[in-house]
C-alpha cells in the first residue's frame, strides 16, 4: 500500500510541472469558503445544490424500474456516486486537481445529503418532484420502513462527519498539488493550465 501511495505521489509531482497553480488557487479558496460555510450552518447550500438536485431527481428515474425502494433510494445513490464516477473518469486521464475536486463535490453532495436525511422526521424542507404531484420525502420513508426513523439526527450528523472528511481531503490533496505547481523548477516558462 505504501509504495502504491509513493507511485501515486510521484505521478501527480510530474503531472504538476508545468502546470500553474494561480488558476488553481481560487478553486481551492472556495473549497475552504464551501466548508466554512456547511459547518456554520446547515442550511448553507453552495453552487453544487443545483446540480446535485438534478442528478438527485435523475437517479430516482435510473433507479425506479428495480422497484419502489430502490427508486427512492436512486436519487440520493446518484447524487453520491457522480463524484465518484467523476473519480474514476479523472483518473483515466491522470488530472490530479481534478481529481481532488471531485472531493469536494462529492463532500458538498453529503452535506445536502445529510440536511435532508435529517429532516425525515421534521418534513420541513421543500420537496420537488420531476412527476407532479405530492412528491413523498426520501428518508422519511426510508427510515420509516427500515423502522430506523428515530435515528435520522444520528445518520445526518454521520453524513456531515463524512462530508466535511471529504473537503478536507480536497483542500489537503489541492494545496499540496498547489504547491508542488509553485515549487522551484517545478513551472516552465509556459505553464500549462
């Protein structure tokens, strides 16, 4: 695992020459903004929100043909897989930053996550439905049918442990990367974006 870690190291400090960390930089600032912002309040939403609602309505569609659960289940699934798939897409092209973006994401993806598993009691927030209708709220019936409803701070507070885990990740992989763009010999006269 160790030499696997140093290989993994040695490739991104390659893929950093050349490459200009002054673009990169505000991306990272945001991050460290986006952070600061979901651990003040819970209601914070950032410009991911959109997104991930839509992916979260489209993943109820993929889901639905393997029944009612899998269906409800299906949005917030998506939701936290994109960032993931996004991962693995990345990786095939060795874009390291954007690799550690996707972190980013994908913890924005679990703050939401977690306000609305938290809810499943409540009923409080706004719900949405691509169908019309009365839309149903995800976790209340989730929980509520695993019998597991009285548990919904608990997962929340899980879920936001895991997200802010996840930007913490991005802003230590991005500065290091930054930093390894910036180091001396490290940028050619050109730098690559």
């Amino acid at each position: 695992m160790g030499e696997m870690l140093r290989a993994i190291a040695e490739d991104a400090k390659a893929w950093c020459e050349g490459r200009s960390w002054l673009v990169r930089a505000p991306l990272v600032a945001w991050g460290a903004w986006i952070l600061l912002n979901h651990l003040r309040s819970t209601e914070y939403a950032s410009l991911f929100a959109g997104l991930n609602l839509g992916i979260h309505e489209l993943g109820h569609v993929v889901f639905m043909p393997f029944g009612q659960t899998m269906g409800v289940l299906g949005g917030s699934l998506a939701q936290v897989l994109a960032p993931i798939a996004s991962v693995a897409v990345f990786l095939r092209q060795r874009d390291w930053f954007a690799i550690s973006f996707c972190f980013l994401w994908l913890g924005s993806s679990l703050f939401e996550l977690a306000r609305y598993v938290g809810d499943a009691r409540a009923l409080e927030l706004p719900l949405v439905s691509p169908f019309g209708g009365d839309p149903i709220h995800d976790w209340h019936f989730l929980l509520g049918n695993a019998g597991l409803l009285r548990w919904d701070a608990t997962f929340a507070a899980l879920l936001r442990l895991g997200a802010a885990a996840s930007i913490v990740a991005f802003l230590a992989a991005a500065v290091w990367l930054l930093l390894c763009m910036a180091r001396p010999g490290g940028a050619r006269a050109a730098p690559i974006a």
